[in-house]
C-alpha cells in the first residue's frame, strides 16, 4: 500500500498538545510526541505532513446527499459530488434515492456504490427508496436492497414523505429485522399544498404560500410514536422547526429509537432571505425563523439533534435563474457544511472540537451502521480523518466549489475553518484545498 | 422612481405625485376631442401578460397610447412564452429588442422583482402589473385616486377591506398605500383568507362586517375566486354571502358619503348585490376610468424622468 505517513504537530480534537500520528497501510499505528527530526530518519520512505496548528477529527459522514447521478448528471455526478465531499472533509456520504431512475431496487443501488468505489474519494452509501418511484404506495424492495453489493442500511423517500401512516408503520416494522432505518422527510402533503416558504408575517406579506411548522411536527409526532409502537428506529431528516426539537425531546424521554439531524443552512439561515426572491434560497424544509435557529444550535449542542446533515443539493442555473414558484428547492452543502458549523456552534461556544466530531462524524456514522467510519482517533483504528484550520477563513464562491451547480446561498460569506487535508484508510484524498485523484 | 414593483415602501411623497400628475392629466384630457399628448413619443412600452386580464391590460395600452408611446402587446398565449423560453429570457429579449419599459403580470409572487433584477442596468424600467398574491401596485394607486376624488383626502378615513385578503395582490398593495397616506384600515374576512401575522400589519382585523359599516369612509370588497370557493376556505358561496356580501341592507348601515369600489370583475350576487354595484355609491367605473389617468401618471414617472415630475 502507501508508504507510512506521518502527521506532525496535529491537535486531536483540538485538545492537549500537539502529537504526532504515524499511518501505515491505511491504519493509526502510533501516536506520541517522540517523533522529532531524528527519530522520522528511521521511518523507512516516510512522507511528513506538517499539521502544526492543525486539528484533526475523524473523517465526517453525510447522511443526506444528493448526487443527482443517475439523472441529472448536468447537475452532479458521483465523481463531482465526492470530490466536493472529500474537500468538506467528508469519508462517507449517502446518496439519496431520488434519481432519475429512482434508487428503488438493487441494479441502481448497485451502480451508485460501484460509482462510488471507482472515484474512490469518499465511501458512497446509497439510501434506497421506502417505496416503489417514491409514490409511497407500495414498499420498494428492502430486503434485496440491503442484501445487495452495496448493502443498504437506509432507506428514504427524500424529497417526498411517506405520508400514508400505514405504509410508514409497515416500513419502520419491515426494517427491523434489516438492521437498517428509514429516514422520514416529514412533511405532511396536504399542509404543504402549493407551499413556498416558511409560513410566517413574511411569506404573508410577499404573497408565497405558507408551509407550516405544524406540516413538519405533525409527522414526526405521528412516526415517532408508531416507532415506538412497532419498536422500530426511526430517523427524522432535516429539522427545521423548534416544535420538531420538542417533540423529539418527549419522543427520547420515552425510549423512542429516534434520532434526527439538521442542516448546516437551518442552523443560519433565515426566512429573511426571502426578501427580493432569489430562489438560491428556497429549500425544503423552507428558512425558518430566528427563534427556530437558535432552537435548533441548542438542541445540536445538547444532543437532542443528533448529527449535522447537509442536504446537499445541485441544481441547475435555470432552475435555479427564474420566478421564486418555478425554483426547484435545494441548496449546495458539502464543502460549506463544517464552516457553517464552526461559525454557528463553535465560535458561539456552543461546541467543542470533540462536540464537531460527535456531530459530524461519530453519531451519523453510529446511526447509518458503518463500522469503519466515525471511530475514535486512536492507534489500531483506520485513518479516516480529517485536518481542520480553525484559524483560517475563507470567502464562498459558488463557481469555485467542485459541484457542477453552484447555488449556494452563502455566496460571498466569509467563513471560518478551513479544511486542509481529508483522509480515507489512510488515503490523501485532499490536501490543502486540492483534490488527491 | 426607477421600477414600481410594490407599494410596500413606497413613499407617500412619491404617491402623491404620482396622484398628482393623474388628476393633472385627467384635467388636461377633459373635454378634448383628440385625447393624446406628445409625453412619450418614440418611447416603447411593451406589456407581458402572463396571465388572462382585460382590464389591467387595456387600462394600460391606452395609458401609452394617450401618451403617444408605442404599445406592443405580449401574451403568453402568443409568443415564444409557451414554447417554454424562461421569464429571465424572455425579460432580456424585450429589453434587447428595445423596451423602455416592461408592464408584466405573472402567476408567481415576486416575478416583477426577478424580473427588475434581471433588467438591472439595461435601463428598461419594470411595471408590476399583478405578481402572484403579492402586489399590485396600480390598482392601489387607482383606489386612491378613486377616493381622493370621492372623499376629498384619504388621511383619517377609515377604509374596510373585504374579502379574501390571504390571496389577494390587490389587498396587499392598498394596505401598504393607503396605510402610508395615513388611512385606518379594517380588514375584515373569516380567519382562513386572512395571512398569518396580519396583526404585524398597519391595520386593525374583524370578522363581522355589520358592525364596522357604519364608521366607514369606504368599502373596498375582493373578488373571491372560483377556485377558494372549492377549497375549504369557508362552508358555501351561500354563507360568505350571508356574512361578507355587500346586499343592500348593509349598503343602508354605511353612511351617506360612504363609497363602495371593487377592482373587478364582480361576482355579482356573491361579494356584491346587483343593486350595490349599480348604486350611485359605487366607484366601480370610476376606478377604471382613474386606472387610465394613474397609469399614464406611472408611465410619466417613470419614464419622462423625476426631476419633470418633481
């Protein structure tokens, strides 16, 4: 395999003094602080990464990406999308299912993990879909899905919810015996008829069509207690709303197997933006509100929200370049996710490093079931991490991003921590701003 | 005044000139056989109709043509529009081709806005015609015409709003202008047509019609469309008309000065009792032959430059 690699000066999880860690054949062999000028002479071929200043966490894990391939590969593709991920420090990410064929059986699973093993920059997971097109009709096959080369863990109707509760409890019951989860993107369908935007003073003064936090916590309500009722797990995508954080609260106290994520963008981001209509902006779940945001760092922090997911999602110019109505919803969220992090959780002191790698990492990887990912960084274990510059800042600009499409809604924003190199099993897949293909 | 996309945050010093120069040209056209001015000749005003109007659009088409202007016409029925050219294309095409000025309807909220930021540093200026449930600017300036001419001033009077004020452009753009001429305004509909957080707007809400009559200055009811009607929003065509159709009994509880408009078209029977609309009361033709004056006002403004208007 590689030659040994070793990274100097590194702070693991930004705590204590710097260390050294040496990888050989994708694993942690040692770490120590004895590796001084002399000492590395005897490493055999060794390169040396200088990580002074630099904090290393392991290798962050995506639940909720969208690579548009196969489909919309004018979009995104499985390569592009994995070289936007390595940058943001992500190891593993998972691909929905809502492509063009849909992700519902085992040949388009299949092709999305060999795509993903050929790139070979991040470990691409794909959800499969709950039911058959995502019509939420009739379940899709699980069983042969999870029982595929790619091994399928979750499943999702991202983009739509499973809204018949009968189907929903059939499919939270059906998994368990996959060892998998279905991840619910709750939006019940008939308060979100013609929905544009957080329904609030000022989608109502802009003439857009309110979508309800009730919409949102209604659904989890409903899917956490059929959870606990057929003793399934259950993860809730995207959160957006402070009620889904209380609900999600009583559903824990109660011994539900839930856990829920939230996206970089809902922990900044406000229905602010809607003024003046660029739908770089329009998301689903829409831009809350301030006292949602605030909810929802707290409830990160804390642990009631489990993981940070980005929701990434490419789009095209024109369907991005037009009326607010017409606008697809989504936004890019890979290589912006742990800056937003940083900015929102660390920085305000509501986070530590060690709190970065529980969110980011180890918790999306405990839910996803991956065994490899998210692991402590210590000797023995696989060198999948990531090297942080918590002092560095740099300015978002859409064109420069690796994704094909550039609708970010953090265009211009000067944001703090820069990722500096991305590791997998002991692989550079980015060092210093730069894609290792 | 570069584009008009809203009333909202429109200054009272700008409406009032533009209401201004609408009676000023009512009064020069009064009485004229040849009812045109030389104002904007050579000037090309094209209006981009995304959805059906007759009014709106006639409304403004003679607004260009009494001011010599060049009046071209497009519809989403009639040009590249339905083979599915975007608004953004489209928008650039017109201005490429020589628009001084776009006057443009269209189903989504927010399309003037997109398309004034499209537009921006072309010098084609953007008339918002009707965006969606958002705004519509010259409609409210029209209402206000109609009730400088009926009421004298609109400061201090008390105005209802009636109807579906949840989906209606026209609701919106009159809060804001006649709230920032200093009006009282009463909205006044069943809780499922009113927008969340209406109370955060300059106006006050009631959901009983008889009892504010009697204290109105005017009366200003909203078209209910077909398609709330099947909706949920109420119960029946027959219990909105019992509790917020303007009949004749109700028309007796407004005083005496008292006026009663409608942007159109009426659902007569339903919103409007025939006898009503037809009433001595009633603006409703008023309000159109002032659309004429207030457009033309608008398209002076915008386009013959404001230190002319000033």
């Amino acid at each position: 395999m590689n030659s040994p690699l070793l990274i100097k000066a590194v702070r693991l999880y930004g705590e204590g003094d710097p260390v050294d860690v040496l990888v050989r054949d994708g694993v942690i062999v040692e770490i120590g602080q004895w590796l001084d000028a002399a000492s590395t002479q005897d490493l055999d071929g060794v390169r040396v990464l200088d990580a002074d200043g630099l904090v290393a966490l392991p290798g962050f894990v995506d639940l909720h990406t969208h690579l548009r391939e196969p489909g919309r590969e004018d979009t995104e593709t499985i390569a592009t999308g994995s070289a936007a991920a390595a940058l943001g420090g992500y190891t593993a990410v998972f691909a929905m299912a809502n492509t063009d064929p849909v992700a519902d059986n085992a040949v388009v699973v299949e092709h999305v993990w060999r795509r993903g093993r050929e790139v070979g920059l991040v470990d691409v997971h794909p959800v499969g879909a709950v039911t058959v097109g995502l019509k939420g009709e009739k379940l899709a096959e699980l069983g042969t899905m999870a029982a595929s080369k790619a091994g399928v863990r979750v499943f999702s109707d991202d983009g739509l919810c499973v809204a018949d509760p009968l189907i929903m409890r059939r499919a939270l019951e059906y998994t368990r015996s996959l060892d998998a989860v279905i991840a619910q993107h709750a939006e019940e369908p008939r308060l979100t008829v013609g929905a544009q935007a957080h329904e609030g003073e000022r989608a109502a003064r802009l003439g857009l069509a309110g979508w309800p936090a009730a919409a949102e916590e209604s659904i989890v309500a409903r899917d956490c207690l059929l959870a606990k009722q057929v003793d399934a797990r259950l993860h809730v995508c995207h959160v957006s709303t402070s009620g889904t954080v209380d609900v999600l609260r009583w559903a824990k106290a109660r011994g539900t197997k839930v856990s829920a994520e939230v996206t970089p963008h809902h922990l900044l981001l406000t229905d602010e933006r809607l003024e003046g209509y660029d739908p770089v902006n329009k998301v689903n779940p829409p831009l809350r509100t301030e006292s949602d945001v605030q909810v929802l760092r707290e409830a990160l922090a804390e642990g009631v929200l489990d993981c940070v997911a980005t929701d990434h999602a490419p789009h095209a110019v024109q369907d991005k370049d037009c009326e607010w109505s017409a606008a697809r919803p989504g936004m890019l969220g890979l290589q912006t996710a742990l800056s937003i992090v940083v900015k929102t959780l660390v920085r305000p002191g509501l986070l530590d490093w060690r709190g970065v790698a529980r969110v980011m990492s180890e918790r999306p990887a405990e839910i996803a079931g991956l065994p490899d990912q998210g692991r402590p960084l210590a000797v023995g274990e696989p060198a999948t991490l990531v090297l942080v510059d918590p002092r560095a800042h740099w300015v978002v600009r859409g064109a420069e991003l690796a994704s094909i499409s550039g609708n970010t809604p953090f265009e211009g924003m000067e944001l703090p921590a820069v990722v500096h190199t991305t590791m997998l099993r002991g692989r550079v897949t980015v060092t210093e701003g730069k894609v290792q293909s | 005044m570069k584009h008009l996309l809203s009333t909202d945050g429109l200054d009272p010093a700008t409406a009032t000139a533009v209401l201004d120069t609408a009676d000023t040209l009512k009064r020069t056209l009064l009485g004229r056989e040849v009812r045109k001015l030389p104002t904007l000749r050579g000037r090309t005003v094209v209006t981009l109709f995304y959805e059906n109007s007759t009014r709106t659009r006639v409304s403004f088409e003679v607004a260009g043509k009494w001011m010599s202007a060049d009046v071209i016409n497009v519809s989403a029925g009639g040009s590249s529009v339905n083979k599915g050219e975007s608004l953004r294309d489209t928008a650039l095409t017109l201005s490429a081709a020589g628009a001084d000025l776009v006057i443009v309807r269209h189903p989504a909220s927010g399309a003037a806005h997109r398309l004034a930021s499209w537009l921006e540093g072309t010098g084609t200026a953007v008339v918002n015609a009707g965006d969606g449930t958002h705004e519509h600017p010259t409609q409210a300036l029209l209402d206000a015409a109609t009730l400088r001419e009926r009421l004298g001033e609109i400061s201090g009077r008390r105005i209802a709003i009636v109807g579906d004020v949840l989906h209606s452009r026209v609701a919106r753009s009159n809060v804001h202008l006649l709230a920032a001429l200093g009006a009282e305004v009463v909205l006044v509909a069943p809780p499922t047509l009113l927008p969340t957080g209406v109370h955060s707007w300059p106006v006050t809400v009631s959901h009983d019609l008889d009892s504010e009559l009697p204290a109105l200055d005017a009366v200003m009811l909203l078209r209910v469309q077909a398609e709330r009607m099947h909706g949920g929003f109420f119960p029946s065509a027959r219990e909105y008309s019992i509790a917020y159709g303007l009949n004749e009994r109700r028309l007796a509880l407004l005083p005496e000065h008292a006026v009663v408009l409608h942007p159109g078209p009426m659902l007569r029977g339903m919103e409007i009792a025939s006898a009503v609309a037809d009433s001595p009361r009633a603006a409703i033709t008023d309000q159109v032959r002032n659309g004429v004056h207030v457009r033309m006002a608008v398209l002076y403004h915008l386009l013959a430059g404001e230190e002319e208007a000033a």
